[in-house]
C-alpha cells in the first residue's frame, strides 16, 4: 500500500497533472478568439453570428495537432519539454493543419447554411437528413485527419483521402473520436470554469489513447515523421 502513497509518486502524479494544465493553457492562448466570442457574444449567439463563430474557430485544429503530438511524447518518455514540444508541434503542423483546417470550416459553413435554409423553408425532410449525416461524417472526419497531421509527414491531399477512408471502414473509433469531443464539450457546458483549464488537453488525451495502436499499426506500415 506504501508504493502507491509514497511522496515520489505522488510527485509524478502532480507533475502529469501540471503537463496537461500547461498544454491547455497554451492551447487557450492559441484559441484567445474563440474565448473571446464565448464570453462576449455567448455560446447561445452561436447561430446568430455562424461566420464569425468559424472564423474565430480557425486556430483550433493547429491547437489540437500541437496538443496530439505532446500527448504522443508524454506517452511515449513519460516526460515532456512543454513549451519547447508545444512550439515544435506547432512547427510541424501549423500550415498543413490550417489549410485543412479552412477547408473543413468552409465545408461546415455551406453544409450549415444548406440544413438552416431546408428548415426555414420545410424542404425535403430526406434532404435535411442527408445534409445532416454528412456534416456529421465531416466533423467526425476531420477528427482523424488532425491525428494523421500530428503524427505522419503526408501530402494534404492523402490526408484527406485517408481520413475519409478511415471515418468509413474505422466507425467504432471514429464514433469514439466524436463522443470524446461532445461530451467534452457537454461537461464545459455544465462546469465551464473547472474545464477551462483542461478541456483541450484531456480530450486530446483521450482521443490519442483510443487510436494509439491504430497510429502505432500506421506508423509501422507507412509513414513517420
């Protein structure tokens, strides 16, 4: 019983928890604009000011990279030079990471105005539904191509390719992806000052952990960094 209450350990434990409130601090400070639109206009306004809601959205998956490829060395050595990690996987991700990312955004953005105007306009109920399950297959896709981006040195275009591949013949860890990130967002939600300070990181913690051995079997088989 000692081994598990003794002070080395409990020192390793508060470092792990000091690795994941740094890393989201960062990342908060990537996405100031987001946060600056959820404390000033709200998330309720999300509807009204879409456009201004994805533009301020933009810094997010450079966030998420940068936080998958600290979470993939803290696993991997169980140690991690912070800042030094975030800013490096920063580096290798950043224009990649955010042309994908505005492609997706734009994509999100047309398929968004399309599901309001069927509404507005009581079209077709089967086409409502179709622009629904496929803004859901881009969102979910866009989960894996931000796992590829942190992890492999591949052309966008492959990435794309890839993560559409993965989102259909991977569904079980797809949906697990797209659980992780709604109810991050649900418990930010209800306790929204308790998960400011870990919400980036523990969703990205999470989401690595599921695909950790699926990443692994790519990166034996294809491409490393």
């Amino acid at each position: 019983m000692k081994d598990y209450f003794n002070i080395e350990r409990l020192m390793t434990y508060c470092n792990y928890v000091f690795y994941f409130l740094c890393i989201n601090l960062l990342c908060v400070v990537l996405n100031i604009p987001l946060f600056l639109f959820i404390v000033f206009i709200g998330i309720k306004q999300i509807p009204v000011y879409f456009p201004l809601f994805l533009i301020c959205c933009i810094p997010i998956p450079v966030s998420f990279c940068a936080c998958f490829y600290c979470i993939s060395k803290f696993l991997k050595n169980k140690d991690l030079n912070i800042f030094k990690d975030f800013i490096k996987g920063i580096k290798y991700s950043f224009f990649q990471s955010t042309f994908i990312g505005i492609i997706y955004l734009i994509i999100i953005f047309i398929l968004y105005t399309n599901i309001k105007y069927s509404i507005d306009n009581n079209l077709n109920i089967n086409l409502l539904f179709f622009f629904i399950i496929l803004l859901s297959f881009i969102l979910l896709s866009s989960i894996n191509s931000l796992l590829l981006i942190s992890k492999f040195s591949i052309k966008t275009t492959q990435i794309l390719k890839y993560s559409f591949i993965i989102t259909f013949t991977k569904p079980t860890l797809t949906l697990a992806n797209g659980f992780c990130f709604v109810f991050g967002i649900y418990i930010f939600t209800i306790y929204p000052i308790q998960m400011f300070f870990f919400l980036f990181s523990l969703i990205s913690f999470f989401v690595y952990i599921i695909n950790k051995h699926f990443l692994s079997y790519l990166e034996e088989n294809n491409y490393k960094r």
